[in-house]
C-alpha cells in the first residue's frame, strides 16, 4: 500500500470518527428536545449545564418506562368528566374550593393513569415525558392553587386556575372531560377568550337534584369567564 492512500485512509477514518463524535450527541440532543419540548429548554436553564440536564432527562425516561401506565376504562372516563362537570358547577358559588377539589382530581387522575404516588416536583418529572405539552399549565394551575391557600388570589386567578387544570386533565384523560366542548363558558383551553355563547331564558336557573333556583333580577346573573353554568348531572339526564 503506498504512503498516499496510506494517508488518505486514515484521513477518511479521522473523518468518519469525527462525525460520529459530533453526530451521535446532536441526534440524542433532537430527539429530548422532541420529546421533552419546552420542558428541555427549562431544564437546561435550571441546571444551567446542558449535559447536567441531559443526563436528567435520560433519567426521567429510563424511569418512565419502568411505570405500568394504561388507558383509563370507559368507565372511569365517565366518572371523571363527571366529576369535572361537578368541579366546573361548583366554581359559580366557591371558586376557591372548586380548584381545590380540581388539584385534588388531577392528583388523583395522575395515580390512576399508574403513574407513582408522590410529591408535586415528582409528578412534574415524571409527566414530562409524554405529557410535556400540558406541564406549563399544571405548574401555572399549581402556583394560582397555592396562592389560594394563602388567600393571595381573586377570582379571576382562580379562574385561570381551572382552565390551566383542564388542560392537563384532559390531556390525560384522552379526552375532553365535558362532552361537545372544548372550552369553559366562552373561553378556551389555551386560557384565550372569545365571544361569549347567546344566552337563554334556561341560563338564569340551575337545575340539579336539589329544587331550581331561579336568579332574581339583583342577582349578577354574568357567567363567571372560564366556567360552565350549572347544568343537570349525568344521572337526571
């Protein structure tokens, strides 16, 4: 073999070697942030050393395929929407208590998805992985929640509260937790607002098991933006 391709080969191999050094760490870098999102981009922040977040990234993966997560039965996402139908009912006379109950059924919702029972910062990371998306606004929804509890919010905050719980909960519900619609009383998931829905004469009485109350014409009878009126359960309809 002559000194020339001698030469030439090993260049090609330094090469080859160079773009394997380079290449593998770029393709594991696209594909957390295509998993990961925003989220990656905030881990790296807090770290404030990308191969630190990466490392924790990957952790959080090998983690998440050890959990036994399955598919909510029929069943069970009947009772949750109706139970959120309830939480959305009850925003119009305690809104404070109403996204207690929705932190709670979140809560709840993420253990019975098979996700491990934990604190908070434990089920942010362990969302994360399939359902980055959504974690802006659990951390937002959690924040306004604790605020509450301090008596640090209004009614507006709170509103804003179960919009953002909504998203998460209907993202791992798989579904929209309230049948043929998508929005809160005229505004949307993604906490944008748009027109308000006509109203009605039927808009100024809640039904439900107990006796109707009709709203007097004293009574601000305006919505609450982000929450549905009151409407009959599932088991009078």
């Amino acid at each position: 073999m002559s000194a020339t391709l001698t030469i030439v080969l090993i260049v090609v191999v330094l090469l080859v070697l160079a773009a394997l050094a380079f290449g593998i760490p770029a393709m594991r870098r696209r594909r957390l942030q295509q998993t990961f999102g925003p989220e990656y981009d905030r881990v790296v922040a807090d770290t404030g050393n990308r191969t630190e977040a990466e490392r924790e990234l990957n952790e959080r993966t090998k983690r998440h395929a050890q959990f036994e997560l399955s598919p909510l039965s029929p069943e069970s996402r009947s009772k949750y929407s109706a139970a959120w139908e309830e939480v959305q009912i009850r925003f119009v006379d305690d809104p404070k208590q109403a996204v207690s109950t929705a932190d709670e059924l979140v809560t709840k919702l993420i253990t019975e998805r098979g996700y491990p029972t934990g604190d908070y910062d434990e089920h942010l990371a362990n969302l994360s992985v399939e359902h980055a998306s959504t974690l802006e606004h659990y951390r937002s929804a959690h924040d306004i929640s604790v605020r509450s509890k301090n008596d640090e919010t209004e009614t507006e905050d709170l509103r804003q509260a179960l919009v953002h719980y909504r998203a998460l909960f209907a993202d791992l519900l798989g579904e929209e937790p309230v049948a043929g619609s998508s929005s809160i009383a005229g505004t949307s998931t993604s906490t944008g607002t748009s027109a308000p829905a006509p109203r009605t004469p039927a808009d100024d009485t809640i039904t439900d098991d107990a006796p109707a109350r009709t709203v007097t014409d004293t009574e601000d009878t305006a919505p609450e933006p982000g929450v549905a009126r009151s409407r009959p359960d599932a088991t009078s309809r």
